[in-house]
C-alpha cells in the first residue's frame, strides 16, 4: 500500500476533461494536473488557450481536442482520435454542461434536445467509449482508472424552470451507478460530484438578481455560495488510487445546502417565477422568513450578512 501522498498522487496519469475552458472544469484539469497529470482537453475550439497554458506551467502537458459536444457525431469521433493518435486515458471528467431557463409549459423542444445531448447522451457515450478503452488495459497499481461526473443538487431534486437540465443531472446520477455496477469488479470507478450553487458563468442570470442570489445565499450553511476551487479535493481523491474502494457514489460539495431543503426554501425560489404558474394555495412568504437560522443577529440580520457576504466575493 503506498503512502498516504502516493494515494493521492497522479503522477504518469492521463485525464480527459470536458467543459475544461472555464469555471468548474478548468479548477479541475488544473487541480489534476497540479497532481501530476497529463490533461486532453475537449473543447469547441482552440480559441481559449488558458487553461491549457496554466497545466503547461505546471509541467503537465496539455493537449486540447476539438469537439462540439452538442453533436452525437463529434462525440462519437472524440475517442477514437485521441486513442489513434496514442493517449491512453486513465481518467475521464465529465464536466461540460449547458442551462436552459422557461417555465415548464412553455419549454421548447430545442432547449431539451440541446440539454439532454450536452448533459447526458454525450456524459453516456464518453463514458462507454473511455470505459471500453479502459477494459483493455492491465491495471496500474491495482486500478484501471477513473470515471467522474458532474451532477447537480437536481440529481435529487427536480429545481425550478429547469426540467431538462433537471432530468439530465438526474440522468447523470443513474448513470453513474449503473456503469459502477458493472465496472467497480473491473477496478473502473465511476462516481459523481453533485455540486452546489457555485459562482460562474453558468449562474450569471441567478447572480445578477440580488434577491434571488440572497435567498440561495440564506439556504447555504456554509455562509457562501460555492468557487471552482472548492472542488480541487474532492476530484483528486475521486481521480487517485485514494478512493479505490469508493463507486457509484454521488458527493455533494455544496456547503451543506442539501441539508436545508425545505418547503421554505422552494417557496423562496418559486417566488421568481410568475406568480400565475403557483398554486393559489400558497401565501409566500416574506424573504426574511426563509432567512437562515442565524444565532447573533437574529433572520433578517442573517439575510443581511449574507448578502454582503456575496457581495465582498465579487
Ligand atoms: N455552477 C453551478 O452552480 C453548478 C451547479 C451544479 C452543477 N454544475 C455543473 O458543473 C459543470 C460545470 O459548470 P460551470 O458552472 O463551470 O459552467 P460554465 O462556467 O458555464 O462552463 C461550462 C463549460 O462547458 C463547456 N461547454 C458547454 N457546452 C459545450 C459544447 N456544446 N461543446 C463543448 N463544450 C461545451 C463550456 O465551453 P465554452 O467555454 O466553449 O462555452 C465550458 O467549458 C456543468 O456540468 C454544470 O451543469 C454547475
């Protein structure tokens, strides 16, 4: 058994990651390849150079493949270039994702197509294709390699205007579990990080609404909302020989928010959507009296802290 840094340590790896040219996915191919991994990033074009010059200072090398993974045929080209060309791959991120915002009635057939190919048919076939390359291969120190996907807090939810995004992240749970049942045997692990409201480009609509961010902000626990940074851990011990016996797992990294939903908090959300969509039954409330339990200043003098709490992290 190696050491507890060797555990960790990713050093002659490979990782294949999506969504690599911002937010999330660039604190991930830069935490691996600060690990020690090499890093394929998969991008729509080699216009942004910056993560891949970032991996180069560390001393990793970093190779951008272009893919447009709102084509099923790109997709399903990607792998087999990067195996011709001789990669091996002994790490897949999943991490690209879209968004779509409308009511549920009015939610056009486009945006569910674009979500659902983006969040999950692409998620599925990089998964087979990567997991049939990694069959092939003996293991490495008693591992073959490693799948993560990027799920959502709507994994387990089903969130407010999103329901193809929603039934996408929850797509990407089952999917998790079903490739771990049968590869964990193969010493293929296959998990998920589900994370919180994190402060990027994808929440620039929810961010922008200073009463809508306050009320997230009032339902995280931890006091903030999320930075790509936060997941730098979490994926080394998902990608490393640390979590060899972890599989199918889904990790919240969300600073306790899922330990707070309540029917307070969906009333709180709901109250941005046109109030003809809600149930007249439903009085909502006042945002003070979603506010976080907060001890010192009482709930409106949480909400308060909060807010600046969110405006010092811009
Ligand atoms: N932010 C959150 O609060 C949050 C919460 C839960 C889950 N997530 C999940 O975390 C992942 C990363 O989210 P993020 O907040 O970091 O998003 P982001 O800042 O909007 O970045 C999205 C990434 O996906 C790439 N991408 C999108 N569509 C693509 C396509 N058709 N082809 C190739 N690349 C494409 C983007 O590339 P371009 O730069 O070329 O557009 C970008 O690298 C997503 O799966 C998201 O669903 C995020």
């Amino acid at each position: 058994m190696p050491s507890v840094f060797g555990l960790f340590s990713l050093r002659g790896r490979t990782a294949l990651v999506t969504g690599g040219t911002r937010g999330i996915g660039e604190a991930l191919a830069v935490a691996l390849a600060e690990a020690g991994s090499d890093i394929i990033l998969v991008q729509r074009d080699t216009s942004n150079t910056s993560t891949q010059e970032k991996i180069e200072e560390l001393g990793q090398k970093a190779y951008i493949y272009t893919a447009d993974l709102g084509s099923a045929s790109e997709v399903a080209s990607l792998v087999p270039r990067v195996l011709q060309d001789g990669h091996g791959i002994d790490i897949l991120v999943n991490c690209a994702g879209i968004q779509r915002r409308h009511p549920a009635h009015q939610f056009p057939d486009n945006d569910w197509n674009e979500v659902i190919q983006v969040n999950l048919s692409t998620v599925f076939t990089l998964c087979r294709d990567v997991g049939a390359h990694m069959l092939t291969r003996e293991p490495k120190d008693g591992h073959r390699g490693s799948i993560i996907n990027i799920a959502s807090l709507v994994s387990f939810q089903g969130g407010i205007t999103v329901p193809a995004y929603a039934s996408a992240k929850g797509g990407i749970a089952q999917l998790t579990k079903a490739f771990s049942n049968e590869w964990a045997s193969k010493v293929i692990n296959v998990n998920a990080i589900a994370p919180g409201y994190i402060a990027t480009d994808m929440n620039e609509a929810l961010i922008k609404n200073e009463e809508r961010a306050a009320s997230i902000l009032a339902r995280i626990p931890a006091g903030r909302w999320g930075v790509p940074d936060d997941f730098k851990g979490s994926i080394i011990f998902l990608a490393s020989r640390a979590s060899l016996y972890v599989s199918g797992e889904i990790l919240t990294v969300d600073g306790a928010g899922t330990r707070t939903c309540y029917r307070g908090s969906w009333l709180c959300a709901a109250r941005q959507l046109d109030p003809d969509v809600l149930p007249k039954t439903y009085a909502l409330p006042q945002i003070s009296s979603n506010a976080r339990a907060d001890s010192s200043s009482g709930q409106s003098g949480g909400i308060s802290r909060s807010i600046s709490t969110w405006h010092i992290m811009q």
